[in-house]
C-alpha cells in the first residue's frame, strides 16, 4: 500500500500501480482466447456441416449452442472490462494533464457503469436463449448491447464535452487540475514545502 488513495475512487495509489494493470491483461488475454477460439468453432463447424452455406439461420442447434455461448462469454468479459475502465480513467493522459477530468467523471464513469450492468444483461440473456429455436433473442441482446455503446459511451460523453464543457471549459476543469496538482505534489514529496512571502523592495539600494 501506498498510504494514499486516489480523489475519486477512494482506492490506494497501488492498485493502479500493480493491479489494475495486471486485470486488464488478464481480461485482454481472455478477450483472446475466447474470440481465437469462437473462430475456430466457426470454422470446424463449417467444415463439418453444422453450419452451411445457408449461415446462421440453417446451422444444427448444437453448432448453435456453442456460438451462443461463445457470445455469452464474450460479453462478460466485455462487462469487467467495462468496469475496469472506470478506474483505467484516473491514469489516462493527454497533452493537459493525467487523470480524471469533467467529461469524465460526469459522462464516462457512469457511462461505463451503466454499459458494464447492460453487458451483464446481454450475456444472460444469451444464455438464456440457450436450447431455444431461433436467433432473434441472441440478436436482439446483442443490438441492443451494440447501439447502448454507442449512444451511451460515445455520443454522450461528447455531447456533454462540447455543450457543458468547452462554453465554460476552465471552471468546469478547474477542481480536477486540482486534483492533479495535489497529487503531484504528494507523488514528488512536496505536500510539506513551506511557502513564505518575499517582501519586495520597489526602490533597492545599489548594494
């Protein structure tokens, strides 16, 4: 432990440090396993006729089954990574500052709350769709899920970057560069420095 939590989440400096890091590996090796692995369903399946030419609609219901939860999986691991993005904000940078900022902690934390519980959502509802004919459960979860990213995690959060932001840009951002500026201090060991005022002499003397 670092002894020093950060201003939003309240979680010690060392789970952005050592942590967070090693969860967003393991949730993008995940991420690969799963869609390497879907593909090759995919292509067995093909080759062995569980699914034809005709596509999805005319595959064998096992063949189904097994894509249905190949999505299933890979929406939920979509949903963590949803929410381990929330805390990724707090160390993103850009040409201003590092960390969080207005657009951020207004529009992007509650956006990828609220798609991490809609992920949840659409990884039941594929499996729900398990066992049953058709695909409009399965694909009505993942348009649904699909058009939430969109509108929720990409249109929002700009709409609320340009209408409440840019017309007032420095007092909205100015509690955050706050925030960066403590927290450099205190990651330099400068919370302690001591100021005192220098008197200036309008009329100094030659010596």
């Amino acid at each position: 432990p670092f002894g020093t939590v950060d201003a939003q989440f309240g979680r010690d400096i060392s789970f952005y440090t050592f942590e967070l890091p090693f969860l967003q590996f393991l949730i993008g090796v995940l991420f690969t396993v799963v869609l390497v692995s879907g593909v090759g369903n995919v292509a067995v399946n093909f080759v062995y006729g569980g699914i034809t030419q005709g596509g999805l609609r005319n595959s064998s219901p096992a063949a189904r089954n097994q894509l249905i939860v190949f999505l299933g999986v890979v929406t939920s691991v979509k949903a963590l990574a949803y929410w381990f993005d929330r805390f990724a904000l707090a160390t993103k940078s850009d040409s201003l500052m590092t960390g969080l900022r207005y657009t951020d902690v207004h529009a992007l934390v509650p956006a990828k709350t609220i798609l991490f519980y809609i992920a949840i959502a659409t990884a039941i509802l594929f499996f729900i769709s398990l066992g049953r004919p058709g695909w409009s459960l399965a694909f009505i979860a993942f348009g649904t899920m699909m058009g939430s990213s969109l509108l929720i995690g990409g249109i929002y959060p700009a709409f609320v970057q340009q209408v409440q932001v840019k017309p007032s840009e420095l007092q909205r951002e100015t509690p955050y560069l706050q925030r960066t500026l403590e927290a450099t201090k205190k990651a330099y060991a400068l919370g302690n420095v001591q100021v005192t005022e220098y008197a200036a002499i309008d009329n100094p003397s030659q010596a």
